[in-house]
C-alpha cells in the first residue's frame, strides 16, 4: 500500500501553543525522513484552527476549510485550545473534532509502547514489555450533539445528552481493530465495555463484537468493563494487543495507556479515514500545553511520532521505521543536554528536533 | 452523630460467589468490634440478590424486598453476578442497581489508600503517599435506562442511550463531596469532567461545581478532563484529596485509584442515602470472583473493610479506627501463612479473616 499522489500533500496546521513551537521540527524530520528514503512531500502551512484565528475572524476555521483541505493526502496537526482566551468547548469543536467528523476520520489510533530512556511509572517494567495500539471510534458514542436542558434555572433542572451507535460507525472500527489484530503476531483483541452498567448501548457494542468475531476465528478476542480495563492498564499491561473502544472509552485508554509507559508527552494520535475517501489527520496527543508554550521547550517528540504515523499510513513503511528508530535511539541516549525537561534534560524543543532530525539524516 | 436505633440493624446479603465465602468473616469482625466497643449490633440474612434465588424464583428479589428491607438500618452486601448463569445487567440492574436506586444511596464513597505490606504497582511509591476518596454520583448520569434501538437488524441500525443529570442529583453529590473537603486537613477537591467532548452534560456538570465551590471558599478546587485525570491518577496519586466524578466517571475512577495503591482486590465501597431516609449499602469492590469462588481463598479484607466503613458512618469512630487499624497491622506483618494468595501468601479465606478478627478483640 504507497501513496497515490507524488508528491504526497500534507497541510500543516500549527495550531496553539506548543502546538506552533513542535511543528517546525516535525516538518523538518519529515523532510529528512523523505530525502534519505526518496519520498517526495510537499507541505502548506495554514494558520486557522487555532484562537488566534478565532480572534480575528469569529471562528476557528474560514468557511471554505472542507474544499481546501479536501486537496491534501493528510493533515499534519499541531494542538489547539487557548482555554483561558476561546473555551475548550467552542476551539475543539470548532476544529479539531469538526475535521474528525467531517473527515469522516473514524479511526483514532495510538500507540502505547515502553521506550528506552523513557521513565515510565510502573514498577518493574522494562522496554519491551509494553507494546500495545489502542484503536478508539471517533466520530459518534459519546461524543453526540443531541440533548438539551429542561427546566433551566429551577430545582427541576434536567440536562440530557444522548449516545448514538450505529451498526456502521460500530462495525467499521471493529473491523479496522480485528484486522489489527490479525496482523500482530500475538493476534489479541481486548475490547472494553461497559454493559453491566450503561445498559443499552453497551449490550450493542458487545453483541457487535461477537458478530465481527466469527469472521476473525484466529483472533482471541477478550473483552472487560472500562472500570476494572482501567485497572489492568497499571497492573498488566503487558497483556494487551490491540484494544478497541468506544470514543470516550478509547479518548480514556489513549491518555492512560501513554500515562502508563510515561510517554504521555510524548505519544502521536491517528485519525484515519482508512477509505482515503478524505485526508488523515496525524497529531501529538499532547495539547497545547498553554503553561509552558512561548519558552521553546516543549518535547518535539509527539509531534515528530506524529509525522512517523503519516508515512506508516501512506505505506512508506522504511521511512516510518526509521524516524521511530531515531526517536528512539535519541531517547534511550537521554543526553541530558539534548533531552528536555519532562524527560529529566535541559534541552529544548530545537536541541531534541535537531538530534532526532541528525538521526534520520545518518539512516540507511 | 451516632447510631439512632439501638441494636444496629444490619441486613446481610452475601450474593453470590466469593459474596458467600467472605461474609462470615467480615460479619465476625464487626461483631469483635461491637463486643470490644460496646455497640449493639443485630444481624439478619437473606438469600435474595444472588444467581442462586434468581434461578428458583425468576427474579433476583423477592416482591416485598424493599419494605423488608426498609426496616434496617444498612446493608451489609457480598458480591453479586455470576454472568455464566445469569446475564450481568439482568443480575446487578435487578439488585445492586435497585438498591442504589430505590434506596436513593446516592453517594457512592470508596478511599484510596497505599497500604503497608500491599504491594503498589506504581514505582517509588510508599504507604502514606496515597490517601484519597473517590466520591462518585450513584443513581443518574450516564446509568440512564432510557433510549433504545431503531431499525434493528438493517445496515441504519441505531441505538441511542441517554445521559440525564439532574440539578437536585448533581448538587446533592457535589455537596457531599465538598463537605468531605472541607473536613480533610488539605481541603482539596478534584472534579472529573469532560466538558471538551461530551459537550452537554459534562459543562453543566462544570457549571454546578463552579456555583457549589462559592459556598466553600476555604476548600481548593480544580478540575481535569478525565482522559488526562486517569492519567494523574498513575503519574500523580499523591495530588488528590477528595475526587468527585458522576456515575461512569466514578466508577472508573474508583476501580483505577485503588489499582494504583495495589488494593482493588481490598477495596471497599459504601454506597451511601446521607439523609437516613433509607438503608445505606456497604460492600466490597471486588465481585464474586467466579473464577476462584468455592475454595476458601478469596481475600476477606474488602468485606471487612466495608464493615468498617459502616461503622464509620454510624460515628462510631473508635471501633472504625480500630477495625482498619486491625487489617493494616495484619496486612503489614504479611505472614505468609495468614494473608491469601493475592497479597503473595498461602494463607485463606478463614486464616487471613481471623487473625485480623483476634487483632480486633486484643484492641484498646
Ligand atoms: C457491577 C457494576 C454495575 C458496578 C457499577 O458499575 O456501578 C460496579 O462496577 C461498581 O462499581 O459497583
Ligand atoms: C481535546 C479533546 C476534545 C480530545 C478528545 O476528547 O477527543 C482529546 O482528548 C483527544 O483525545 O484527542
């Protein structure tokens, strides 16, 4: 599976933040990463889907964003939310989860590994043993629109929102996370539920998995509650595969499965329209970090694992191993003059681009 | 505030699979405490909310359990479920839900805490680092039984379910929580949210915990998503204080806080109507364990820490202190003989129950 564009068309959206501080080195890696391997890429850079676009124009986005954005393979994201200036509410829904939806990108993937030189704070757990994807449905479940208020202002008052399944948005992330699964050599599908408690479209999420499971008969497929799932993340993480959720059960593991191997700062997101019907939307799970932005020493990492998730998409797999070696080899490295400060160093965002950027260059 | 009813009137109902197997001991251990403290308590069981009722008489309790039920003053509660026989939501909806429901218990109260002699899967953590109560919202929320299917069975199959917070069910648990606060020495009180995705419930959850916190001025309020507070939860434990989280949102919380103090097998839950207007429940977190039920190994120390917060929350505080004083010293000592296969022992059921039991009566 390659590309079927060349050159292949990225947007670069900075965003917010830290979200603008990260791009340039993720750029710049990808850049690497496609000279050494022979990809050619070309990249626009946009500034709308952050609040400063928000601030002069009334809206996160210009009114023909789905037409111009429609003419790229993939979207390059940096991170958005400037809470104390536009609500997170207003500045996500207005963008990042709108792209998502309308994208039709239903396929949020992350993955939780335990690097080298990365301090993760289980006990007695070491690089290897964790090494797992998290496959999240990302564009309805939880994450509905309808429902109101009733009776505002009184004692009365009743607020309701609904959860919205469907056979399709349900079945399609299945089947992207069997056929996952299928392809590891373990073959293990963990899905998480919650049936005992939300009593309707759990029950349905449940009997979907055992529908798509009889066309998977080489895939153990297991399933837990969210609460108790939560709980094995931190004692036996090393018995997951690939786990497959609902969008704010997924939206919970693929911040706790990060949490977990201490790469929460430093974990990439995909959010993949497998039909390559509309562009791919690949970013760093961390936001945009609005405590620590403008002093350029946010970790460069999520954004560039961000990148090496694109050109895995795109088929260009060599190039995507190499940019993950690089990462890693820099990380387990941990000069502490190159690594920044949430990994013990007193580098900065520039000193870890440009040493992981050094390492694709010297590949192959 | 003590006990208004002289003897205590407890209602027991061991449930289902380990539920039976350690009920004896922690019914043992309350009446050590009543006996060394002087506190009247009487006892009745019942064999209803178990697999095994429901299979005799089509229902998991019998019609007149709510007025029987009534005249106690709590619930002392095993564990209830064994999925193989009975479907879970048919089991707990027809139980354990009801209870919480119909009982109006709608705080549910569970503590976090590292424990000497329990192993902790977070690195460099020691006892005393971790102390903290999960408050969770116990009767609405996202535990709604409204919604349903449409088009069953054809490729727009939809289902819908809905979460409904009330002002009375929110306010009413924010309150409890704030008043726990208020009462703690570091007066701190975390919300659980998620107010950038679930875009309804969720900031008018936000919005009730802002008007709540202005009644409280001396008590520290924050607030996290809950993707990334799961993630504090293994990176940052010793942050919290008292935690408040609506019905699914607790739950998770109050499964992953006590993996994180390696006590999910030990934890108890007190599943609270502070008003008195009815029965209050207290149980174990764990559940009945199908799996290792009938062999006399489960750990009892759940069941007798759930009695230890009964008797708390009757104020009778010097036996609660020396109840939980009881399983600390056991737990600690860890003689491998006495504590049960979880905790790395060969002890059972019966050791680890009695030496915590004698521990009790050579109190004070
Ligand atoms: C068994 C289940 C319905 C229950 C819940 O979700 O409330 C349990 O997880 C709990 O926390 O007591
Ligand atoms: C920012 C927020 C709306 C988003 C989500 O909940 O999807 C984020 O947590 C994520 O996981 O990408």
């Amino acid at each position: 599976m390659a590309t079927t564009t060349s050159p292949l068309k990225i947007a670069v959206i900075p965003g917010d933040g830290i979200g603008t501080e990260v791009m340039p080195y993720g750029v710049r890696c990808l850049e690497a990463a496609g000279k050494v391997f022979g990809i050619e890429l070309s990249f626009e850079t946009f500034d709308f889907a952050s609040c400063d676009f928000y601030e002069k124009h009334g809206d996160m986005l210009p009114p023909d964003w789905k037409e111009t954005l429609s003419g790229f393979d993939a979207i390059y994201f940096g991170a958005v939310g400037m809470p104390d200036r536009v609500p997170d509410d207003v500045s996500l829904w207005g963008s990042l989860l709108k792209f998502r939806r309308e994208f039709d990108q239903y396929i949020n993937l992350r993955p939780c590994r335990l690097l080298a030189g990365v301090k993760c704070p289980l006990a007695g757990r070491k690089p290897g043993d964790i090494d797992f994807w998290i496959v999240r449905e990302n564009t309805e479940g939880e994450y509905s629109s309808i429902g109101g208020k009733i009776f505002e202002g009184t004692d009365r008052e009743t607020v309701m929102q609904e959860t919205v399944m469907t056979r399709t948005g349900v079945d399609r992330v299945l089947r992207y996370a069997f056929d996952l699964a299928q392809q590891r050599p373990r073959k293990k599908l963990t899905s998480a539920t919650k049936s005992n408690g939300i009593s309707i479209t759990m029950p349905y999420w449940d009997a979907r998995v055992r529908e798509m499971a009889k066309g998977y008969p080489d895939v153990k497929v297991d399933k837990y509650h969210i609460d108790i799932l939560t709980a094995h993340f931190v004692q036996h993480p090393d018995m997951f595969d690939v786990v497959v959720g609902s969008n704010l059960f997924g939206d919970i593991l693929s911040d706790l499965g990060p949490a977990c191997t201490g790469t929460i700062g430093i974990a990439p997101s995909g959010n993949i329209n497998p039909d390559r019907a509309f562009p791919s939307l690949f970013e760093p799970v961390h936001g945009s970090a609005p405590d620590i932005a403008g002093r350029g020493v946010a970790n460069p990492v999520g954004m560039i694992w961000a990148g090496q998730m694109l050109l895995q998409h795109f088929g260009f797999r060599d190039a995507a191993d190499a940019v993950l070696g690089a990462i890693e080899s820099v990380l387990a490295r941990g000069d502490a003059d190159v690594v920044t400060a949430d990994m013990g160093g007193k580098g900065t965002t520039k000193s870890l681009g440009e040493a992981i950027e050094a390492e694709i260059l010297a590949a192959k």
